[in-house]
C-alpha cells in the first residue's frame, strides 16, 4: 500500500518504520525532521525530549497507570534489543511538603519511606513524600538519527516541503497525520495547545552517564524541575508554559519568577533547585549551560488516533510523544494493516542492526 506521512517528528517516524517493515511504500513529508535539519526548531517537539519512558501532560481516556503499562511494555523491546540506544536507569520523584496522590504503578515502584539508600536531595532540605523506581531512559541524540537511518534502510523516502491545508487532498496514498501541533492549521483543530518547555543542557564528561534521574518539587514552587542524564550532557528542565502560536509567534504564559541564562528566560527553579541538588555529582558552571525551549503539541481532546476517510491521525500526546510513540503507531498502522504489538521484537532487531551517526546536543 501507499502511504503518505505528514511530520518530522518521532510519531512519524515510528509510524513510517512500522510501514516499512510490514511491506507498505511510505513518504514522510515535512518542512523539518527532527534531529537531522541543523538547527532546532520549536514546533518539532522531538527535538526537545529529554526523553524519560514515562507519559506525562497527555490526555487520554485511560488511567495513569494504563498509559503508563502501554509505554513502558512497547518499550521493552527496545531495551532488550542490544544495539537500540534505551536504557534502564533509576527514577526519584520526590516532594519536600506532604503529597497525597496515589504513587502510580511504575517498574520497581517503592514509597520512598521504604527506600533504604541514598536520595537527591536540597542541601538544608528535607524529602517528605515520593517514590523511587526503574524507567527506560532514551539517548535521543544516537536513537533519532538511528530511527531516521532504519527508515531509509527500509526503503522510506522523505521530501521535504511544507504541506498546506488545501494540498492533503492530493497526496499520495492513505495519509498518516503525525503534525502534532501543525493538526491546528493543517486540519482545523482549535484543540491544540502549545506547551512551551525549557532544556537546560550542562556539559558533562563522566565516564557513564549518572545511574538516576530525579523530579523533585521544592516546597515554595507548585511545580517540578527534574534532572535526566545524557552521555555527553546533565539535563535540567520541568517548564510547561500554555499558550498558542499566533501568526509564526508563541504567545502565553511567562514565568512567575525568572531568570535568564544563556540569553534566554527561563523559570529560576529549572536552573537553582537541580543546580543546588546535582552539583554534589556534577561539577556545574552556569555560563557553560546551554538552553532551548519547544512546543509540546498538548491536545485538550486527548490524543488522536483514529481513521478519518483515507487519513489516519496520530498526533495530539502532549508530553508523552516519546513515550507513546510506539504504542501509537502500533494503533495508527492497525488501521490499514493487521499488526500488534508482538511484532515490535522484530522491528527494534531490525533498527539494532542499522549504524547512525549520534548527533550531539
């Protein structure tokens, strides 16, 4: 079968990977593939992923738990396949005042209370509430371009142009729409929302990448920072301004209480509260920290997968999109082929097998 792909991001490539593998003739169509066009653009969420296995700020008619067993289980090959950038490290998701919400059923999960080791914590503070447990962590920088290589090993084909709103109707195929936010102008959906994130990058040399993760939320802020480890950088983030692209410009919430580094606006607990916390593991100089932000593509209708006429929408997740990103396109090639989820062993030995340069950012 035919089949045109719409998107430069991570549901697209997934979706075009499973395509390929199951014999169909895809072209992924975009004005930007992540990780591969030089420099980043916002509106490509992917390039902004840290990319921990854990779905969050997504819509859906499941519960927590669900989407999180979908995530983790569609990503257990992957890590098993030697040779796919996924790894397994340890998660802290710690709080300083009492939290009350039910701790949810993540790998390993165990009430902080229990834990018997050593906790991240602020120097003069105090972890009150939380859980400790094992997530699958992606190394974006080798696996994107990996997947992009596995593509073309596949026989897929990119082209890269912009589509506009009258020219869908002309593609070739059935069409896959995985524009995330582009769905807003591209199929009219008023649903779609622009979550602008910060990255905060510091250098980091080690030997190995740091064996734990954390998302810490101090006692005078309402909202998260966390810290996930790269082979060649520390990440510090947990920004999630709403707002809406209006004419090429993002306009919507700013921080309460800001700070810029690297020439860029970010909120101050992104940089002091991981700073305070991971300088006890990693040598940190504020001027060396390199910053970005994107736009996680949040769907106030929940994420959409589903078939309409000849194009099947895969889009909408929030930030989620790596971590449904397989789950995803299993359901969004489910409508044009007979697959399951037991054919993604034979799909990420196949991607094992492909070598891509790693880009580094």
């Amino acid at each position: 079968m035919e089949c045109t792909i719409i998107g430069g991001g991570i549901q697209a490539l997934s979706t075009g990977i499973l395509l390929q593998h199951l014999g169909h003739d895809t072209r992924m169509v975009s004005d930007s593939f992540s990780y591969v066009d030089g420099a980043d653009t916002p509106t490509v969420s992917t390039d902004y992923a840290a990319a921990s296995i854990y779905p969050v700020a997504i819509e859906a008619e499941c519960s927590e738990d669900e989407l999180i067993a979908r995530a983790e289980s569609t990503f257990e090959p992957f890590y098993e396949a030697d040779g796919v950038p996924v790894r397994k490290h340890t998660h802290y998701y710690l709080y300083e005042e009492p939290h009350d919400e039910p701790i949810p059923a993540r790998m390993a999960v165990t009430d902080i209370s229990e834990h018997d080791g050593e906790v991240p914590t602020r120097p003069g503070a105090e972890v009150r509430d939380g859980y400790v447990c094992e997530e699958y962590f992606v190394e974006m920088p080798e696996y994107v371009p990996q997947l992009h290589a596995a593509y073309r090993e596949l026989g897929g084909e990119t082209a890269t142009r912009t589509v506009r709103p009258g020219e869908v109707a002309d593609l070739d195929g059935t069409v896959f729409n995985c524009t995330g936010y582009g769905s807003r102008e591209l199929f009219g959906d008023d649903s779609m929302r622009a979550i602008k994130g910060h990255i905060l990058q510091v250098p980091y040399d080690g030997a190995e990448p740091l064996p734990f993760s954390y998302t810490y939320t101090p006692a005078e802020y309402d909202h998260y920072a966390y810290m996930y480890p790269r082979k060649e950088t520390v990440l510090f983030g947990g920004s999630y301004l709403k707002g809406d692209i209006v004419d090429g410009e993002w306009r919507g919430e700013a921080p309460e209480k800001p700070i810029t580094i690297d020439g860029v606006t970010i909120p101050e607990r992104l940089y002091t509260v991981t700073e305070a916390i991971t300088s006890e593991y990693v040598p940190i100089e504020r001027d060396a920290v390199d910053v970005k932000y994107g736009y996680r593509p949040y769907r106030a209708d929940g994420m959409r997968i589903e078939r309409e006429g000849d194009i099947v929408h895969n889009y909408g997740h929030g930030g989620g999109g790596v971590s449904m990103s397989w789950w995803s396109a299993v359901r969004a090639v489910g409508f044009v082929d007979d697959v399951g989820e037991a054919i993604l062993p034979d799909v990420a030995e196949e991607i094992a097998r492909v070598d891509a340069p790693a880009t580094h950012r």
